[in-house]
C-alpha cells in the first residue's frame, strides 16, 4: 500500500481519559488520508489498552511504546515512525475540527515555498468547556521576529508541517533510542516554539484563520507547571536571539509578552473558585511576586495600567488566603470578582504587526 500523505503524531503518557476523544477527532477529518502514530510513552495508566482498541478499529492507527524519555523524546520517536510528506503533531488531551487537515494541506499545496501551515486555537477546561479564544492571529511569510514576540501558533497541536522543511532542521534517527531532534528535550514544555522559530527563521509561513484547535487547559499537563515554562521559555527566546543578534531590537516586547503570560498562568488556577475546590495548586507566593517584578521591569508602563492593579489584588488574595477561603470570598464576591479576575492580562500582550 502507498504511504498516508499526512503523519499525525501523537505523544501520549497516562492519557486513558482524554485519549479516545483526540483519536477520535482525527479519524473525524474530511481528508482521510493519514496514518496516527501514537507513542506510549511509559503510561502506567490504561493508555496502551485503549490504544489496542482503536488499533484493532481502525488499520490508520499505528500504535508504539517505550520507556518514559518526556514529551520531547516522545514526539520524535513518533517522528522517526512517520511515513508521510506532511506532519502534524497533537497532544493526547486536544482535538481539531473535522476541516483541519484538509485545510492546512490546501494551504500549504497552494504557498509551496512555505513550510508550516497553522490555524487558530481556542482554549478548554478541564471538563472541555469553553475557557477563551486564542491570539487569532493570521500573519503569512518571513515571520520570525513576530513569532519571537507572540508565539501565535500557541500549542504543539497547532500546525502541518512538510516533511523536508522537518529534515532541514533535524529528523530523529529511528535507530536511537532516545532521539533528541527537532525537538529539544532541554527545553520542554517550550520545545514546540522553538521548533517553530527555527522552522520560521528559514522558511515563510501560511495561515488558515479560522478555529481547528481545541486545546484543553489540564491542571496537572506540562503547560500548568509555571515554574517549568518560565525557564524554558526564557531559554528558548535568549537562544533564538544569540542566534539571530538582529532580534535583539524586539527582545524587550517578547519578554514582555512572556511574562505577561506566565503570570496569566500563576493567577489563573489560584483564582478560580472550582479549581481551588477540586485541585488547588500550591501557592507559590514568591514566584508570582518574581513575575510580576521581571514584567515591570521589560514592561514598564504596565505598572499604569488598570492590569497592574487586577494583578495586584490576586497576588495579595493569594498571599493571605488559603485555598478554601480563597474560593469563599471569590463565590461571596460574585461579578466584583472581576477585579481579580486574570484573563485581562491576556489583553495587555502586545500583538505583533505583521513580517518585518
């Protein structure tokens, strides 16, 4: 039979409850033609059953597994099992629209110097219920300063990427057992923007505006772990600026950017009433004081505004009340609970204009 034209990667680790419903929104898509390379990657939970199961239902399905080596190593053994042009990564708590494929690929077919096509994302709790809209942005071409300031593709279930641009910045050997390319294990859960700024700093970009990525907010995945995301990231945008010095101009709006969003990512959890209740995350006073200092100080003119202030209120709220009274006071405000409410910083993240 002839290789899929679409490899679909998909790292999985203790991922029984939310995996089915991501196969499940692949084997939906209206271009059939894909193989699913899912890797277990050391799951002690029912994930390598449930894999067998759509196995046995759906010849497309390509079950691996290994070891534990961590989401990186993951999506390059994947990697090293796939047999089509194009690649598509997701992670095994998201879904896509029944378009998705389809139109990425018609993207790509009709810009063929470009190497990534990506779409818009919107974001999901716990429970799949909507939590709020992506970036929505649609910048096409020579993108890298843009994407060093916003990384606008947002996830690692976001793009379709050609075979041969992935080659030029590094294919997994299929003999290695734990392959370190493209994907950087040093910088997980940031390895996926790097991978894009490398793609994005040799080869133009394409957009499909509109949503195909549901990307589900879990309090216990890589991208909850704060802490692990600031240094990584931070990594990640000071590597890429070493390698590109004519960044350097843009630096001081990416890294306002970022930490915009980590506080975003801080406040969120430790402010909202259910999670306090279900799954109340540590406090970690010092780290959100940390953020909101290194944001003042890329950012200043922040300090001014009416975000400051809402920001101000959770770190105080979170500093002097544990998470049960916490979650009182926010049920006893009611709507003057949007004093404290984070989402709005998401609004201070300055949108990037276009390619330059």
């Amino acid at each position: 039979m002839p290789n899929p034209a679409i490899s679909v990667i998909i790292p999985a680790y203790n991922a029984a409850a939310t995996l089915s419903q991501t196969i499940a929104s692949v084997l939906a898509q209206t271009d059939p033609d894909f193989e699913i390379v899912v890797v277990d990657d050391g799951s002690i939970d029912q994930t390598w059953d449930c894999l067998q199961t759509w196995a046995t239902r759906d010849a497309r399905v390509r079950p691996f597994r290994f070891a534990n080596g961590g989401q990186a190593i993951a999506r390059n053994r994947g990697l090293a099992q796939a047999r089509g042009q194009w690649i598509a990564f997701l992670d095994a708590d998201d879904w896509w629209t029944p378009d998705k494929l389809a139109a990425q690929k018609a993207a790509l077919a009709a810009n063929p110097q470009a190497a990534l096509a990506y779409s818009w994302t919107d974001y999901v709790d716990d429970r799949a219920a909507f939590s709020h809209r992506g970036s929505y942005v649609s910048l096409e071409g020579a993108v890298l300063p843009a994407l060093l300031q916003l990384n606008f593709l947002e996830n690692g279930s976001n793009p379709l990427i050609r075979r041969s641009a992935l080659a030029a910045v590094g294919w997994p050997n299929p003999t290695d057992p734990r392959p370190i390319a493209p994907f950087d294990p040093t910088l997980v859960p940031s390895e996926d923007w790097d991978l894009w700024l490398r793609l994005a700093a040799r080869f133009p970009l394409v957009c499909v505006p509109r949503v195909q990525v549901l990307y589900r907010m879990a309090a216990g995945s890589q991208s909850a772990n704060v802490a692990r995301i600031a240094r990584s990231g931070l990594a990640c945008l000071r590597q890429t600026i070493a390698q590109h010095p004519h960044l350097a101009i843009h630096g001081p709006i990416a890294f306002g950017n970022f930490y915009k969003y980590l506080l975003y990512k801080y406040l969120a959890p430790r402010l909202d009433a259910v999670t306090l209740r279900l799954n109340p995350p540590d406090r970690q006073g010092l780290l959100g004081w940390q953020l909101g200092w290194h944001l003042l100080g890329h950012d200043p003119a922040f300090g001014r505004s009416p975000g400051a202030v809402k920001a101000l209120l959770g770190l105080l709220l979170i500093g002097l009340c544990p998470p049960r009274l916490r979650a009182n006071l926010l049920d006893r405000l009611g709507s003057r609970a949007r004093w404290v409410n984070p989402q709005s910083l998401l609004g201070y993240i300055r949108r990037p204009s276009g390619p330059n």
